[in-house]
C-alpha cells in the first residue's frame, strides 16, 4: 500500500485481528519479489496490468484475488490475449454482475 495512512490503517487492522502479515508502504511495482502464497487487489488496476505484478510476487503455486466489477468478463477476455491462467470466478455477495477473481497458474503467453 503507497499510501501511508492507509498502510497505517491495515497495520492497526492486522494487530487487532492477530493476523500475522507485513504491510509495505510502496508501489507494489517497487517492492523485489516477495514470494507470496496470496496476493490480492482491490481498486487497482485492469485485470493485464494486475498480471505482471502478481506473477513477480506470487510463488508458482500462488493465488491471486482480485474483486472485479461489472466488466470483469471484458478483462478477462482482455488479459488472455497475453497471459495464461486458471479462473475461478466466483459471483459477487454484494453485486450480482461483479466477480471475485482467482487466479491460479499465471504466466505470460510467448509472442510468435
């Protein structure tokens, strides 16, 4: 999380819950791989600009989350167009056309 009040926010979070988590106060573009067994993303970015970063920090048999809006099917077809991966969509509780994605098996797609 770049943003320092919002880092300050998860880290008070992760104390009162007991969560055993580090937040880091950078762009995740910034931050060496981190070798994550989870990553997840809210409000972030396009689904192919959230790719690379997850497949630089996750470990290979890593997931990524990320909750999706109304458009999720357009990003995924968008994000195939160069990267493969396994998709477990699972319907939104709080929005009957958004998604929660899953994401398993990410890799980049070779050019020809």
């Amino acid at each position: 999380e770049s943003d320092q009040r919002k880092a300050v926010f998860l880290r008070e979070a992760a104390r009162e819950l007991s969560l055993s988590c580090d937040v880091i106060a950078q762009r995740a573009e910034a931050v060496p791989s981190l070798g994550a067994d989870i990553l997840s993303a809210r409000a972030f970015s396009a689904l192919s600009a959230l790719l690379p970063i997850a497949e630089s920090h996750l470990l290979p048999n890593g997931a990524a989350i990320f909750p999706k809006g109304k458009s999720w099917r357009d990003e995924v077809a968008d994000a195939r167009k160069g990267w493969s991966f396994r998709l477990d969509a699972v319907k939104s509780v709080s929005d009957n056309e958004a998604a929660v994605l899953v994401l398993k098996e990410i890799t980049r797609v070779p050019h020809h």
